[in-house]
C-alpha cells in the first residue's frame, strides 16, 4: 500500500496548486493546473494492484477482469484500474491475441435484438443471461464488459489471422458467407460472438446469419439454447464440417427441439449420445430425420421425425438400413 499512499500525498498537493489557480482570472491557467490531477486519479488507480500482481496497463486489465468473472464491468472500472488512457486497445489485444473471452455488452446486445422469438429462444437467453450476470438483460450497457470464462485460449493468435483473412476476402460478398468460411475453418472448437461480431464489421446481424446456417442451410451449428448446454452463452460451435442433406433442413426450432427431448438426445437405432462422442467414433452429430420422406410429401412434424445419429442416418439413406426394423 506504499505506492498508493505516495499517490495520495502527490495528488493533494496537485489539488493545493488547483486550488490556488482557480483564484486567478486565466481559464487556461485552470485548465493546466488540472492536468497533474487527472494523472494522479491514474497514478492512484493503478496502485491499487501491486507490481508482482500485474505489472502493466493490460496486465491490471486481465487482473480486475479476472477477479470478477462472470460480472458486467463498467468501462470507467477499467480506465481506473488500468491507470492508462488507451486501455479499450489492451482490452480488443486480450481478446484477440490473447484468447480472453472478453465480451462487450454491444455483442449481448445484438444478440437479443438478433434472437429468434418463433422458437423460445430469446426467452432461453434471456434466462441464460439473467443467471449468468445477475441482472436483467435489458439493463446491459454497451459500455460493459464480461469475462465469459476464465480460460485463456492458446489458440487465439492463429485464429485471429484466419478471422481477418475472411473479413477481408472480397470474393465472400455476404455476412453469412463471411460466417461459414470462418465456421468451417474452426470444426468443433468454440467460437465468440465478438468474433462473429468483428467477422460482420460490426453489423448485428452476424447473429440471425448465424442461425440462419443452421435453419435454413443445415450447418450443425450449436449453441448453448440450442444442442449444446455446456458452451458458454454467446458462444456457437460448428460440430462437424457437414451441411445436412436438403430435405432435412428448414425443421422448424420448437419441433427439432420436441423431437430430440422425445428421443432423449439418443439416436434411435444404437441409443449414441453426444457424451459418448470420442476421436476415433465416426458418430459425431445427431440429425433429425423423416421416417416419411420429405419430398413425398412428409411433414415436418414431430410424428414423422426420429434422431438418428450421422452415420444410421447416412446407412438409412444409402439403404443399408431398415429403420422401421430397428427403431425403438
Ligand atoms: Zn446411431
Ligand atoms: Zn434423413
């Protein structure tokens, strides 16, 4: 506590000398004397962690992050505690070549804006968010900051190179195209909606692209609300490099979400479960499937589908596999 108590007894004095100019008729005289008053508030706030703790501006950065995981953190927090002025860019070098899941309430925000409300989803995050942070999520601020998980990712600095070759590539004209070329760079390994976010320059609808791949063109993208509840909210995972077969997509998310809590996650010909997925197991998705064919006319309802697991359902489809046989 040396060094704050050094700041303190330098910023009284500065405040003496501020005082004593504030008698005098020149404003910038005011001004100038102020200047050493500022430097002091960042003197003192940046000894209010120890050198051995965290010996630079985005060290104290990472170091208050990280003793309130999971909290929303005011920017001003952070201006404070690094004792710097540029610390937004320690903040984006944390994050992206650092690998901190550090996420900005401009991300969670237009993931609510974004959120498809047809399937529950919005009310799932909504939920999610609120027991993650404590607070109701309309009350974020996009001057907030969250530490999602206090796990750094080694593997950030190479992707970060990846991220920005795809924002730049110009012959990805589309956000959503922007987004499949990055998913599918990265098959089974999380990614960060400030990733997305950064992918899209900014614009919100990385998020309803997203899901689009999913809805829409069958990318097996997953996240938290939806197949995958161990990942962190705000984080998806493309689960394999595998777009499903035309006539499966376009199930509506309320009835994929009916049929896999009916068939208990399991595939219904050999019970696989996504916890059993290991390196050297082909099975690795489960998929819904039409007992009724879709182009026949089969309908996307819960009474036509059954969750197969990736390689039943490509056994069904090559006819190696009588489904109406081994279904239990
Ligand atoms: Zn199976
Ligand atoms: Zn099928």
């Amino acid at each position: 506590m040396k060094d704050i108590e050094a700041a303190l007894a330098r910023q009284k004095g500065q405040l003496d000398k501020f005082s004593n100019a504030l008698s005098g008729p020149d404003l910038r005289k005011k001004v100038l004397a102020l200047i050493p008053v500022v430097h002091g508030i960042r003197d003192i706030g940046s000894s209010l962690i120890s050198r051995e703790d965290a010996s630079s501006g985005r060290d104290r950065v990472l170091f208050y992050l990280r003793a309130y995981p999971r909290t929303l953190i005011a920017g001003d927090e952070l201006a404070v505690i690094s004792g710097i002025q540029d610390w937004p860019r320690r903040v984006r070098e944390l994050r992206v070549e650092f690998g901190w899941w550090i996420y900005s309430g401009v991300t969670f925000r237009q993931l609510l804006s974004e959120a498809g409300d047809d399937s529950g989803e919005l009310e799932r995050l909504t939920s999610d968010l609120k027991d993650l942070l404590g607070v109701e999520p309309g009350r974020i601020r996009t001057d907030q900051y969250v530490l999602m998980r206090d796990e750094q990712d080694r593997d950030a600095a190479h992707r970060w190179n990846v991220l920005n070759g795809i924002r730049r590539d110009k012959s990805l004209t589309s956000v959503k195209a922007k987004l499949l070329a990055y998913f599918r760079k990265n098959p089974g390994h999380p990614i960060t909606g400030e990733e997305l976010r950064y992918l899209a320059k900014d614009k919100s609808e990385w998020a309803r692209r997203t899901r689009e791949l999913r809805t829409e063109d069958g990318w097996p993208v997953l996240t938290r609300q939806q197949g995958r509840p161990d990942l962190p909210v705000g984080s998806y995972v493309l689960e394999e490099d595998r777009q499903a077969p035309a006539h499966d997509r376009k199930i509506a998310d309320p009835v994929r979400i009916e049929v896999l809590e009916r068939d208990g996650f399991a595939c219904r010909v050999c019970g696989w479960t996504r916890d059993k997925a290991s390196r050297d197991d082909p099975r690795r998705l489960l998929e819904l499937h039409h007992v009724h064919e879709h182009r026949d006319g089969g309908k996307n309802e819960a009474d036509n589908l059954v969750t197969l697991c990736n390689v039943d359902h490509d056994e069904v489809h090559a006819g190696r596999l009588d489904l109406a046989a081994k279904l239990h």
